[in-house]
C-alpha cells in the first residue's frame, strides 16, 4: 500500500516540498543507513526523555515531602517568623497537610537528602530546585528559607513549586520575595 508523500509532508513540515514518491522512499532518502535504525533511534531517544520525565516528577514529589516534613518539625518550636506566617495567614494543619505547604530550611541540604534516594547530580540539576554555585561547584537549594507551596498538575503530581521567603534581606530588597 503506497501513500502519496503529502502524508509525509503533513508530518515533517516542508522537508519533503520538492520530492515524489511514497512515504517508504522518502525514509530510504532521510534515513540511508536503514529505517529500522532510525526507528530504534527514534524510540530510544523518546523512552530516554519519558524515564526522566517520570524521574523528574518523582524527584519533584520527593522534594515536596521533604519540605513539608521541614514545615511540621518547625511549627513545633515556639516564636518563629515562618510560624508567625502560618499563623497569619490562617493556614491551620489540616490546609497544610492537603496542600503539602513545606519549609526549605536549608540545615539539612537537600542534595544530600535526594542523593540519600538515590537521585544522580544531573538529575538534581535537571529539577531546576538545585542550582550549581559557580564559585565552588556546589549545589544548592535554589529556595533556600522560604515557605514552599507545591504546584500540581490534574494528575496529582508535583510539577513546580513556589516559595515566599523569610529573610532580613527580603526587607531590603536584595533578594525577591517571591520564587517559582
């Protein structure tokens, strides 16, 4: 069965304007070395951007546990300004334990809390929650002192955080007071 290469046009866009034939030559043409090849390629490259997509979504809700973990141990001790915050703001337990609100501290580095469930630097970085220094290579969590509101997409899953900071520096304006 042979479909004329207006098929093809639809799905690579102008590669094929000057050129005759079906769909089966005009792959021998873009891929000489063998159109199984290329589609083993094709299929590598894609499962290869799934699992770190898959990874990325589990390392996002791993980091939005240890956050929320970071806020409960912190709402225990007594006059705090993030406990002033929560107080504030009328977020009792129950809305921070549904919406999974968390505390990146920063004591605990949350590099070595990721690499503890086995998350290679790369991965780290790819997040986006951890940034490189570029003075010493170190990373570091790119929401440091600020009170973490986990964004979910309509599956559940953790895509994005934002984060209200807790410094002297928001005051002056050095730092912005608010991160996504």
């Amino acid at each position: 069965m042979s479909h004329g290469c207006n098929n093809c046009r639809q799905a690579e866009g102008a590669t094929v304007v000057s050129e005759s034939g079906g769909c089966r030559q005009w792959l021998w043409r873009l891929y000489p070395f063998g159109v199984s090849l290329a589609l083993r390629t094709m299929c590598a490259t894609f499962l290869a951007k799934k699992d770190l997509k898959e990874t990325l979504f589990k390392l996002n809700k791993d980091v939005g546990i240890f956050y929320h973990n970071n806020l409960i141990e912190l709402l225990k001790e007594e006059n705090n300004p993030v406990k002033e915050y929560i107080i504030k703001r009328k977020l009792d337990m129950k809305t921070i334990i549904k919406f999974g609100i968390g505390y990146a501290t920063g004591k605990v580095p949350l590099e070595q809390h990721l690499s503890s469930l086995g998350y290679t630097k790369e991965e780290m970085l790819a997040s986006g929650i951890l940034l490189e220094s570029q003075k010493n290579g170190k990373l570091y969590d790119r929401f440091y002192s600020r009170v973490m509101f986990p964004i979910f997409d309509i599956r559940d899953r953790t895509i994005a955080f934002g984060g209200r900071a807790f410094s002297a520096k928001v005051l002056d304006k050095t730092i912005p007071k608010y991160v996504n």
